[in-house]
C-alpha cells in the first residue's frame, strides 16, 4: 500500500456582502465560489436562505466543512444542509448559539472526489449571523492501479483518482469491463464489473480485463422457423427493431445481440401466422397492427420465409404491407419500425436473428481455455474455444467452428 501522509489545505470564505465572499488560504487553481443570502450579507431570519456554492474543485477530498456564525442574544436557529456533486449528503440543526461567533463544525464524513460543494443556511427563528465558511481538503491518498489483459500487464496507473480505459473488443469477444478477479469462464454475471471511466482506488490493485462473448449477428440468421426469441433486423442496413409501439412506430438501433429491448417472443399458430411480443418489459407490450397501422395488441401476421429470409407483413385491401425494423421518418429525421407498402417480398433484407441467454465471459480471450474434461468429454484443448450456448456448444479449433449439441 502506498502509504503516503495525507496534506491537509484550508480555504474559507468571508462573507463581505449579500452577494459575495473573500477567498482566503489555498485552492485547486479552478476553483470558484459563488454566495448569495436572501435577505442582507450574512443575516438568515425565518425562511431566508444563505447559500455558497463552490466548484471546480478537481476531485479534491473535503476532509470538514466547518462555519464561524452567531445569532441574536435570545434567539436564532436554523438547519444547515450540505451537496456534493450535486447529492445531499448532511443536514444540521442550529440553535442555542450567542451573540459571540462560535465555529460550527458541519459533521460531515470525508468527501473523495469532490468537484462542487454547497452549503446551504435556511432559517427558521430569527436570526442567524454567518461570518464565514472554512474547508478543510486534502488531494486525498494516492494508489497504483495495475492494468491486465489475460497475462499480459499493460499499464499501471497511480493517483486518488485516475481513468479506466475501454479497452479494444477481441474478435468475437467484446470488452465490458474490469474485475479484481481473474478467471477463465464465467457463466453468470459478475458480483462487482467496474466500467470504464473514472475509479477511485481505496488501496493498490491489481484488475483485469473482461470480455463477454458476442457472436457476428450474421451466424445468428433463424433459416428454420419455430417459437422462440428473436431479433428482428434488416440485414442490409445492421439496424433492428427496438422497443414497444408509440405513435405508429417504435424505436430502431444498431443490432446487439444482447440488448433485451431487441428481444421478441415470436410464436406461430398452426397456419403458420405470427403474434410479436417484446419480452423483457413490465405488461404486455405487443408489435401488432390495425388497419395499416402499427398499434400494442396481440395480432396475426402474415409470414414470409424463404432461406435466411423473414418478413412480417399483412394485407390490406390487396396491397402488402411489410413490417420494415428502420423505416426513415423524414418528419423528424429518425429512424423506426413501421409499416412500409411492398409487393415484392422476394427481395426483402429483412431477418430473424436466433437469441441465447447464456452469459459466457473471460479474461483471457487471446489464450482460450485449457479444459481437460467437459461433461465427460475428455480433451487436451489449449488454444482451443468450448463456448457453451444453452443446449449447445461451440467448438473453435484451428480458426474453424463446430456447433454440438450437450
């Protein structure tokens, strides 16, 4: 542990009119601090409210906040309340002072990376005097962070807060963040994934990579209809449907395979027509259609189906009317699912995409898994992928793939 002894810097604040303050001692070279008091320079009656607000404070640690105040001879009280960030996090009540100034200490546990403090006074009997305010801060203590991608150390980062890196996705293996615990393959989420971005260490760490397993859509194409979860996408622009119906459409987004707002149920009746239900949401929310169109309720689409092909589509008044997942509207200059006339669906880009909920991930995906036996199955298999997919498998050995079932 880097054992560094903290140094603690004092800035405060003199309150000098309703609407100013006089900055004195040391500060992070951002810093600015804004006050105002509703009624005149430090003076809080009932139901005035004084307040500074200082910021650009560079994630500092404010280790107290402390302010020199006095009320009237036989009253004053009032609540303090403390944000940092933005988020509240102390209040205090006030009374019982004299007409002599007395430091208030404001009790707040130490605050890491800080970059805007407010304090705010609102009163409640009159009257409260503030003289001004004091913070007592620190840069906080300083820790090394080593970065590691399977076995290989890629950096090593030191400071109270430093920046975790999004880290390149591995072929089929995408990158989605980092663990103080490395492993070979996990099949359920992680108790703790730290996301790229700003960390703040509490102590010298080691952390790796981690990569789920996201395979090309293209391998996903359904080309045997049954019930099931799908995806479904236009396989010429990579854009799917997402979401529920609102106002004649829904919302469309690149496909990923992982993305549960892309995620339907489709079943299909004994003449082969179609009834769409978004799965992961509260309710039920359907993709259905009345007249042209498209409206939640359950309803039976037509089916077309030849090869890696699949449309959606009715018929009205002669005319076919395709399901398309991203329909350009030129009112707002997005993008959505829609129905679109069109005779021809012969030619349609559109397709099912076949989903998993098995969650498979990694630390090591440039090595793959030294596995000796998996259900029975005995195998000296370096460099070699055994991905399991449900009730499948996938086998990757020498840049070619396998799909068993187990």
């Amino acid at each position: 542990m880097n054992l560094l002894a903290l140094i603690v810097s004092v800035m405060s604040f003199t309150v000098t009119s309703k609407e100013s303050v006089t900055a004195d001692g040391v500060w992070p070279y951002s810093m600015e601090a804004n006050y105002h008091c509703t009624y005149q320079k430090g003076q809080v009656r009932q139901g005035d409210t004084a307040v500074i607000s200082v910021s650009g404070l560079d994630n500092i640690t404010i280790e107290k906040v402390e302010v020199e105040m006095r009320s009237n001879k036989s009253s004053g009280s009032g609540t303090f309340y403390v944000k940092v960030n933005g988020r509240e996090i102390a209040y205090k009540w006030i009374a019982d002072l004299t007409d002599t100034l007395t430091t208030i200490d404001l009790g707040i546990a130490p605050q890491i990376g800080v970059n805007e403090i407010e304090v705010s006074l609102v009163g409640i009997t009159n009257s409260l005097y503030i003289n001004k305010y004091t913070f007592r801060w620190s840069q906080g203590a300083t820790h090394t962070v080593t970065l590691n991608k399977g076995n290989e150390t890629i950096d090593a980062l030191s400071g109270a807060e430093i920046e975790l890196p999004k880290m390149e996705d591995q072929g089929e293996w995408a990158f989605i963040g980092w663990t103080d615990r490395p492993f070979y393959v996990k099949n359920e989420p992680l108790q703790t994934l730290l996301p790229a971005g700003t960390y703040r260490p509490t102590d010298d760490i080691s952390l790796w990579a981690v990569y789920e397993y996201q395979p090309r859509w293209e391998d996903r194409i359904a080309t045997d209809l049954q019930n099931g979860v799908y995806i479904y996408a236009d396989a010429s622009s990579g854009m799917a449907m997402q979401g529920s119906v609102w106002n004649n459409r829904t919302e469309t987004d690149a496909i990923n395979l992982n993305n549960r707002m892309q995620w339907y149920e489709v079943l299909f009746d004994e003449a082969g027509l179609a009834t769409i239900r978004l799965l992961y949401v509260y309710g039920e929310e359907y993709i259905g259609f009345q007249g042209t169109k498209l409206v939640n309720k359950p309803s039976k689409w037509q089916v077309y189906h030849s090869g890696e092909q699949t449309a959606f589509y009715l018929t009205v008044n002669n005319k076919t009317y395709i399901l398309w997942p991203d329909k350009l509207d030129e009112a707002t200059g997005t993008y959505g699912a829609q129905l679109i006339e069109g005779n021809n669906l012969t030619e349609t880009p559109t397709v099912l995409l076949a989903t998993d909920e098995t969650i498979t991930m990694t630390c090591y995906p440039e090595i793959g898994f030294d596995i000796e036996t998996v259900n029975g199955d005995e195998r000296t298999a370096k460099g070699e992928w055994i991905i399991p997919l449900g009730n499948y498998r996938l086998i990757i050995k020498d840049g070619k793939k396998q799909l068993e079932v187990w």
